[in-house]
C-alpha cells in the first residue's frame, strides 16, 4: 500500500498545480488587454505632448498628464516584479528516457523522518508514526536475539531505557529521558544534523542494524544525508501566454511614465519600437495543432534485454508554418533509453515532414507506447500550445519469456495420485527401497525376493518408494506494495518474480508435476494446475501479456478479505505453493502464513529489494528479514533471494536450513 499511497499524493499535487496554473490562465487575458490598452493611450499622449507642448501649459491636462504617467510607473513596476519572481512560463516535456516504476523500501521513513512539512502539525503526526513504527521494530528484534526475554520484559527495557547501552538510543523510548548535554549537542552540531529527534532516530536503527544485520554494507551514520525530491512540471492540452515580452513591457511602461512625468519627450520615442515589438507579440495568432505523428517499431517481439529500434515520422497537416515545433515519443515507463533521444526540436513548413529515431530496452513484459507529448509556439514565443498527438502505427512491444530449461525445484512431500518424481512415504513400485511385505497373489515377479526365497524362508514382495507427480500453485505477488527495487535503477521484485516464477513453471513441468498460478493483484489472474505442452503456452502467454503481470504498478487497492476465499476456492486440496514476494509489507506475510495455516505446504521465494544506504532503508532491511524469520518460525520453506544471486545458488543455500 505504501506504493499506492505515494501514487496518489502525487497526483493530488499535480492536480493543484494544475488549479493554480489554471487560475494564472484565467486571470492573464484579462490583464493582458488592459495594461495593452493603458499603454497604447499612454503612447498617444506622449506624441501629443512631443507634437504640441503648449497642451501641457494648462493645469488641467498637466494633471491628466501626472495621472497617465503615475499609472505607467505602477504598470511597468507590476509588470517588473512579475517578470523578477515570475520567469518566462514554458511547459517542460517530461522525462521519458529512464522512468523508474519502483519505489526503494524505506524511502517513505525517510520522508516522516526529514520532512519537509507543510505544517507543525504534520511534523508531530510524522514524528508519532516513526516512533510507533521504530518502537515495534525494537520489539521484535529484541524478541528474535533474545532468549531470556518476554514481552514484559522488554517492554520494560525500553521504559527504562536499558536495552541497549547507547544513552541516546535508551531515551528515545524511555518514559523519563535524561538531560541532553553540552557534549551531546556539540556533536549534534557537529555532524550537520541540528534536529535531535532525527539523531536519536538514527542512534537507535544503528543499534538494531549492528544485533540484527551484522553484515550491513553501508555506513550511514557520520554521513549527514541530504535529498530533494524535485519533480519538473508539466500541463498538457493548453492553450497558454508564456510571459515572454512581459520584461520588454515593463521597460516600455517605465519608459512612458518617467518620460511623461518629467516632461522628457526622448523618453516616449524610446517606449514607442518597445511597445511595437510587444504588440506584435500581443496580437500574434495562435499556434497550430494540426500535427500528425506515426511511429514504427522493430522489432515488436523481441528477447530480454535486446534494443527496439523507433522511428518517429513528424508532418504538418495544418497548411500553416510551425515555427517552433518539440516532440517527446510516449515512451513507455520502465524502460530505459539506450541510444538516441525521443525529443526532437524542428520548424516546419506547410505540408512538410520530418523524422528522428532512437532506441530502447527492458527485460520482460509488454510495454505500451503513449501519445507523443507536443509543444508548438508562434513566431514571438508568446503563446504556447501544449497538448498529445494520437501516434498512427506501432503501439507495443512484447518482450518474450527465455526460461531456464535446465532449472530444477525442491518440493515437498505432499503429492497427488498421479505417478511423477516425488518421494512418498507409501510402499509400492518406485526405485528407492522401501520395506519387505508377504507375497500376494499377483505381485509381480520382478519384486519377488529371491534370496529370501531361496533361504527356504518362503516368498516376499519387495516395496519401494511411490514416486508421484506434485501439484503446484505459483502464487506471484504483484501488488503495488512489490513494485520495489535497491534503487531506482534495479530491476523491481516484480520482473526478478515473474522471470523466476516462469524457470520454475517450466522446470516444474519437465519433471511430470502438474502447474498453475495466480496473482496476488487487484487485476487478478488464474490458470489451473495442468501439464504438457498446450498448458506451457497458455503459461508462457499470460507471463507475457496478461495486466497482472504488468510492468508498471497497479493503481486499485488489493482486498485480501474478498481475493484470498476466492483464491481458496480454486486451490486443489493437495496443492503446496510457491509463493514469490519481496515481503517489505506486513500484508505478503500475513497472506502467506494464512495459506499455510489452511493446510498448503508453503514454500516462499523472496526476492530482497532491500538496501540500507539510509536510516529508512535500513528500517525496511530489519522489517523484511524479520518478517523472513516469523515465517520460518510458521513452518513455511523461506528462499532469501539475493539481487546478483541466481536462484539456483539460493536453492542450495535454502536447503540447508530446511529440516524436511
């Protein structure tokens, strides 16, 4: 849900920004033709006034004249601070050559912890968060490395303060905490942190991460962190002045006022080519929109990791000159631009075309292209019309699955009635011995023993272990919670899931073992247990193409209350599941050990997207791997899944700790 949440409030800010540029553009017609009209008739009175002097001699029209020039200057004044404060308003396309789906764990921590915040209240209610969040976290690691402790005991450990040996660590939840000294506050100081809350924050995650991840590669601590989320913005599908001439303006209306206010005629001839050059700008038409844009893509099926080739054609349809044309291709979000650009900036003639290309790449999934984001402006630069071009031609590109033919997957025990590779406890005809019963009528000959027989101690049937083929659920998780990522630059657990689920379908299936999956989604996906070919292709498309599997996040809240009886209802009563998550919410555990509580054999591969180049990241590290533990407590096959680790390798490590 964190991922869902960060969604959302970044879109009620965009969407406030759009109601204040909205309002700008209400508000700036109007304004426009009333300061033209004011320095038009200004002009005027300055060529009367150069044209006939002796007008001014008259009291009354000297004071017109004072009035005129006063309005001026405050004209021109307004005109300079909007142009100080208020650049030039172009819209800036979009990033599109690296958009990153994924979120880091632990970064919206970060954000409660550092701010910034809009208010005193929001900073307390962030603070409450952290320290509830960070209180539970000690609790549980305390109860994972301690054995001489309960709940009560730790609880009061922590009001005392005398669970670690860090005197600022021990206060932050010690109900009397001691005085900070002049010591303390140096180093505060010091260390570039001046917020005594966040240092003892990190105090206290240094203390859990040096019990609980001795094998920490970062060291945060004594380097104070600074980070900006700054978002270029952009509106689209307006109409808009860019304030272009607005300094020109202000110099012309300046010009006016002071040469009318102190009788200096040179200064009006001055103001006159400056208000031309302004009025041109004013009255300038708007820029056309009639561009159309088509967009070829080779190949459209291509392996992980190979580069697509776009050729984006450009052609204006308008009969008019487009003087300042700039394209931005909707390249989809989650892959990376390899070579090229898909900006191209051009001036077009009537009827005239244009064309520019460039390249792109991801691992898995089907990506849709968007309609390209286009900027025109007219001659002046003045007005400006934003908006999306519907793009003719190519619109997606599927990347096809190559899974490991040669994967192989440890399953346990339970097994169905067909004949298969998994040892049972039942006697009967296999390969590995199993025990000697007394011959029946009709037991084969070859599992008669001999030497028995031979030893005058009558017939016996030989038995052996029953191998029998498996039926396995693939359950993936791919809420918008497990669209994570070390960093913004890594594959998310999703597409390491989604390759990996498809290596153990199929070497599931080459071992004779019935297969189907599901998707922990608020799109939903299944596909029953089956085996052959025919059952492989279905698999192979849905891994591909189906919006479960999406490259980019989900945008609908997962209810586990109304998906998981479904998700029971269509379970075989002897299926065991393969669970994939990252686990970086208490949600995926707590789904994972309900399924094991309702008798299925869990087995939960965990691709870890956790890093702990920061105090929250560090938090989310903790959270996960003792999530992992509670697991492994609840009887279920935990693989920890490292990033450069093939999941082959992390099978082996896993089996050593399974005891069955």
């Amino acid at each position: 849900m964190t991922g869902q949440r960060e969604m959302l409030s970044d879109a009620a800010e965009e969407s406030a920004f759009e109601e204040d540029v909205e309002t700008e553009q209400r508000i700036e017609p109007f304004i426009s033709p009333v300061i033209g009209a004011i320095g038009s008739l200004l002009v005027g009175v300055g060529f009367v006034v150069v044209w006939k002097p002796s007008l001014v001699g008259t009291s009354t029209e000297y004071l017109a004249v004072y009035a005129i020039s006063v309005v001026a200057i405050i004209a021109g004044i307004w005109y300079s601070y909007r142009r100080t404060f208020a650049s030039v308003s172009e819209s800036t396309p979009p990033t599109v050559e690296a958009r990153s789906t994924t979120s880091v764990p632990g970064s919206t921590f970060d954000r409660l912890l550092r701010g910034p915040f809009p208010s005193q209240g929001d900073r307390i209610k962030a603070r409450r968060r952290v320290s509830k969040r960070l209180r539970q976290a000690t609790i549980d690691v305390l109860d994972s490395t301690s054995t001489d402790r309960d709940a009560s005991s730790i609880e009061a450990a922590l009001s005392a303060g005398t669970w670690t040996d860090d005197p600022m660590a021990g206060d932050f939840f010690a109900e009397e905490a001691t005085e900070r000294t002049l010591r303390d506050r140096i180093e505060n100081v010091r260390l570039g942190r001046p917020n005594l809350f966040v240092l003892s924050v990190e105090r206290v995650v240094g203390e859990l991460a040096d019990r609980y991840l001795p094998d920490r590669a970062t060291d945060w601590y004594n380097s104070p962190e600074t980070s900006a989320n700054t978002r270029r913005r952009s509106t689209f599908g307006t109409v808009r002045s860019t304030g272009r001439w607005r300094g020109l303006g202000a110099i012309a209306l300046l010009a006016i006022g002071l040469g009318a206010g102190l009788g200096k005629p040179g200064l009006l001839l001055v103001a006159g080519p400056l208000l031309l050059v302004v009025g041109y700008a004013a009255m300038d038409v708007e820029p056309p929109q009639s561009i159309t844009i088509e967009r070829t893509v080779e190949p459209t099926d291509p392996d992980p990791g190979e580069r697509v080739q776009v050729r984006v054609d450009v052609h204006n349809d308008s009969g008019r000159w487009v003087p300042d044309l700039r394209i931005v291709d909707g390249v989809p979000a989650g892959m990376t631009v390899a070579d090229g650009s898909p900006r191209h900036g051009t001036v077009l003639r009537p009827g005239a075309s244009t064309w520019f290309e460039y390249s792109v790449q991801a691992e898995r999934g089907t990506h849709t292209f968007e309609s390209a984001y286009t900027i025109t402006r007219n001659l002046s630069g003045s007005i400006e019309r934003t908006f999306r071009t519907a793009t003719e031609g190519d619109r997606a590109i599927t990347y096809r699955l190559q899974p490991d033919f040669e994967a192989t997957f440890p399953l346990r025990q339970q097994a169905s009635s067909h004949v298969g590779r998994v040892l049972t406890d039942v006697g009967g005809s296999g390969l590995e011995f199993h025990s000697v019963r007394e011959y029946r009528s009709g037991d084969p000959l070859s599992r008669i023993d001999w030497n028995r027989a031979a030893q005058g101690q009558g017939l016996a049937t030989l038995q052996f272990r029953e191998e029998r083929s498996a039926t396995v659920v693939l359950l993936l998780d791919t809420r918008a919670a497990a669209y994570v990522a070390p960093d913004e630059e890594a594959p998310s657990a999703v597409d390491r899931t989604v390759q990996a689920a498809a290596d153990v379908f199929r070497a599931l299936l080459n071992s004779d073992d019935r297969v189907g999956m599901a998707a922990l989604s608020p799109r939903g996906c299944w596909l029953p247990p089956g085996a052959g070919h025919v059952h492989w292709a279905r698999a192979e498309a849905l891994f591909a193409k189906d919006p479960a599997f999406s490259t980019q996040p989900p945008t609908q809240a997962f209810h586990p209350h109304v998906r998981l009886p479904k998700l029971r209802k269509r379970l075989p009563s002897d299926a065991q599941i393969v669970m994939f998550s990252p686990l970086c919410d208490d949600e995926s555990s707590s789904i994972a050990r309900q399924l094991q509580a309702h008798g299925y054999p869990m087995t939960v591969i965990s691709p870890d997207p956790t890093s702990d180049g920061t105090v929250g990241q560090t938090v989310g590290r903790i959270e996960r791997k003792l999530r992992l533990s509670t697991l492994r407590k609840a009887d279920a096959r935990v693989v920890d899944w490292q990033p450069a680790e093939r999941l082959a390798l992390a099978f082996d490590r896993a089996q050593r700790r399974w005891s069955r």
